[in-house]
C-alpha cells in the first residue's frame, strides 16, 4: 500500500501520512514488524544503555535544559546541591553500577557527552577498557538541541559530540543517543549526513527499524524504552526501586516470550548508582538475564544485526 512507503526525502513541507506526524519513517503497526532473527537463535536482543553526563553548576544564558530535572528548592543557579548529586554518579554511582554490569557478564553502551569526556577521562579510559560500545550522546546535559538552533549550529554540535568521541574512543561512534532524547525536525538527516549508522531517540517501537532514506543514507532507529528508563520512572515519576525492578522484569518477561524484539535499559549513576537502589538493579538483572535464548549484547551490534535484516 502507498501509505507504507518510506518517503526518500526528509520532511520538508510534504503531505503528512495517515497515522503520522512526519516523514522519516513509514506508519508500521506490531502486524507489520518483522521478528528479528538474532544470533544463536535468541529471542531477544538485550542492551544496556549508561549515561555518561557532565552537568554544569552554571549554565550559559538562552540554554534549553530539561525542565523536569531541577532542586527542590528551585530553579536557580549555582546549585550545589543539584550539581553535586549528578556529580556523586561520577564520583561513586558508577562504579557500583559497573560492579553489577560485571558480575552479570554486560558489556556496557554507553552515551558519552563531549563534556564528560573532557572532565572524566579516567571513567573513559576504565570503559574503554571493558570494551563499551560508545555512543555520541551531546555535549553538556544542561544543553539540548532544540528549534532555537539554526541547521548550521546544530551540524556543528553533532560534529564536535562525534568528533569528542572519536578522539576518546579511538572510533567514530556509529550511535547517536540525543540529550534527554531530543531532535528536532532536521537531526536525522544531519546525522546521517554525519556519518551516525543508528539512533536511541525514538520511542514508538519495541523492535528496531529504518528512518530515511537522507541523501541515500538510512538510520536504524533502536528503542530507547524509557518505560524503564531509571530516572523516567524512579527520579520523575517517583516509582520505587523495588516496583521499577518488576517492571523491568516484568517487560522483560512478555518482550521474551513474544520474541524477536529488543529490550534496551538505561540507566543514570546517579541515580541506579545510589546506595538504596543498587540491590534493585542486581534484582532485575538476575531475573531478566536468569531466562535463556538472550542475545546479550550492545546498540552497536544489535543496530549492525537489524540493519542487515530490514
């Protein structure tokens, strides 16, 4: 049918589609998604996403940060307070995390921005260590790309996020994971244009599919999930630790059986990190990774695996 057909060029001033809003990918219903055939036979693909964050204690003027992630005593600056608990993720939630990630075998993806990797190069380095995944993931979490920049800022902020990658990493991250998850209408094309493979910031899917074509270049769209993202559910919605490892459980469990999917988890130091949270983590993950037919694995192989697939 016509209305399935991916359009070739990005959105500009087209005719919308039924059942959508824009144009970079095709309407596709649970129907019509094929069930990914995953290596050695496994049901799903199982990823885990950590965000790796440089806040600033005084952003710049004219900035767009997320409006949800501020003190309980208000919305001003310097904030201590709020600064210094994002910096206890760097500093001790980490490393606990990491911990757990290790006793359970998961290599980490993970979201560097450009400033965290300018102000934590030992965290880069133990992760490049593990051989994480890395994804281009901004540059400061108090700065979002938004309508307020022009085609040519918002090239140049994609450049310098893959470019701060690449000279940590030692590769081109072929993943592009946006502040807070945030486009605007124009990204994916500059993405593509900039050579990104994949992105983690649409939310409309359990399994992976195509935006584009850009220029002749697609981009695999990967799940983000955020229904159990840790600081979705346990920071902004106040869901507790032991209800959020359920959930994740829980989803994990009906996303198996159904197979042929992706199940992402995103996790923030600061927050999964935490001293009464991390034995939640380790609950979640001895139930979810305790099934068999699981394709453990990171966002740069199952993006790899799906695109030769769709």
């Amino acid at each position: 049918m016509a209305e399935h057909i991916p359009a070739k060029t990005p959105p500009v001033g087209e005719q919308r589609r039924p059942g959508m809003d824009h144009l970079h990918s095709a309407f596709r219903t649970l129907t019509e998604a094929p069930r990914f055939a995953w290596p050695d036979g496994a049901r799903i693909a199982f990823t885990v996403t950590l965000m790796l964050d440089y806040w600033e204690v005084s952003p710049p003027e004219g900035v767009s940060r997320d409006p949800r992630i501020v003190s309980p005593l208000g919305n001003f600056f310097p904030d201590w307070l709020t600064w210094s608990q994002r910096e206890y993720g760097a500093r001790v939630g980490i490393f606990r995390v990491l911990d757990v990630l290790d006793r359970f075998g998961v290599t980490p993806s993970v979201a560097l921005g450009a400033a965290a990797v300018k102000r934590y190069p030992e965290l880069v380095d133990e992760l490049v260590r593990r051989n994480a995944c890395f994804l281009a993931h901004g540059t400061y979490a108090t700065q979002r790309i938004t309508s307020r920049m022009n085609e040519a800022e918002e090239r140049a902020f994609i450049v310098e996020s893959r470019d701060a990658v690449r000279s940590a990493a030692g590769d081109a991250p072929l993943g592009w994971c946006g502040q807070d998850f945030n486009e605007s209408d124009r990204t994916p094309t500059l993405l593509a244009e900039a050579g990104f493979s994949y992105t983690t910031d649409w939310a409309n899917d359990d399994r992976p599919y195509l935006l584009g074509p850009y220029h002749g270049r697609s981009l695999v769209a990967l799940p983000p999930q955020p229904e159990w993202n840790d600081l979705e559910c346990m920071w902004l919605r106040r869901v507790s630790p032991s209800v959020w490892a359920d959930n994740v459980a829980e989803g994990f469990a009906f996303l198996h059986d159904e197979g042929g999917g992706s199940f992402n988890l995103t996790l923030h130091p600061w927050i999964a990190g935490q001293a009464h949270r991390i034995r939640w983590l380790r609950e979640a993950l001895s139930r979810v990774l305790g099934r068999g037919a699981i394709w453990n694995t990171t966002t740069d192989e199952v993006a790899r695996v799906a695109r030769d697939q769709l």
